[in-house]
C-alpha cells in the first residue's frame, strides 16, 4: 500500500445522477472508499491496448466466440493459433451450444503483434466476438532479456 508521502489529492465533480450511480457501483463492487474504486478504473483504462504502444510487450487474452460449422473456421482458427505460436501461452476451448464456441487464448509479446493475431481473428466469417485485453505490461523485460518470460522459478 502506498504511504500517505505516495499520495497526490486532487479534486473531481461529478453530475449528481452519475456519481450516484458510482456510489451504487462502488458498493457492489465491495471497495471502502471511492478513491479505491477511482484507482482501479485509472489502472483499467491505462492498459487498454488503444491506450498503449505496439512496441509494448504485454500479457493478456484474445477471448473469441464462433460458430464452427462455418466450413474450414476451426482449421483457419488454429493455423492462426500455429503462425503466431511465439505470443501464445495456452488456450481453452469451451463447447457453448450445439454451433458455438468459446477460445480463450492467453498471449504474451509485442502488442503490434497481437494486436494483428486479434485482427485476424476478428474477420473471420463466423467468428461472432473477439476481444483483445491486456492485463500486464511488460516494462522490464528489456533489461531482462536473457530471461525467458515462460521459464522462471517460483521458488
């Protein structure tokens, strides 16, 4: 937690009705203060990825979901996944109905890159969502270089 010297105070006004509303927000969210709940919609938005640089290396998700009876998806799909095997984690795949499915790939690398694998997935005919979200960025991994981001002890 940030000590009090941490801390810069600053003024906001809000419409009544909207802060109203982030007040009902900030309870059933659980935070104690509003300043808390402020804090993490800040950190949120900064790692938007329209909000950052495609040199960035960052970590996150492409969530997807498509219909895969749209003839050759699946395969297109997965040769995506293969070209761009270097970002990719892991996957899961999730049988929604009897035509849908939910991907969930977890990524790591330059944002330009995933950004381009998020696109590509996007318009595929039959893909009906994909979203790209970044929850980490990588701002030491130049000077860490020599450490593979996927091999590191726990211990």
């Amino acid at each position: 937690m940030a000590d009090k010297e941490d801390l810069t105070r600053f003024g906001v006004a809000f419409p009544t009705p909207l802060i109203e509303q982030f007040d009902k927000y900030i309870e059933e969210q659980g935070y104690k203060n509003r300043s808390e709940a402020f804090r993490d919609l800040v950190r949120k938005t900064l790692l938007e990825p329209s909000a950052l640089h495609s040199e960035q290396d960052v970590a996150g998700t492409i969530v997807m979901v498509y219909d895969h009876h749209i003839s050759d998806l699946p395969i297109r799909l997965m040769e995506l996944q293969h070209e761009a095997h270097h970002d990719i984690i892991s996957n899961m795949h999730v049988h929604l109905n009897h035509d849908q499915c939910l991907e969930v790939i977890a990524v790591r690398g330059n944002l330009g890159r995933l950004r381009h694998l998020h696109q590509q997935i996007q318009v595929q005919k039959g893909v009906l969502y994909a979203e790209l979200s970044v929850t980490y960025v990588d701002e030491l991994n130049k000077m860490a270089s020599h450490h593979s981001p996927r091999n590191h002890d726990h211990s």
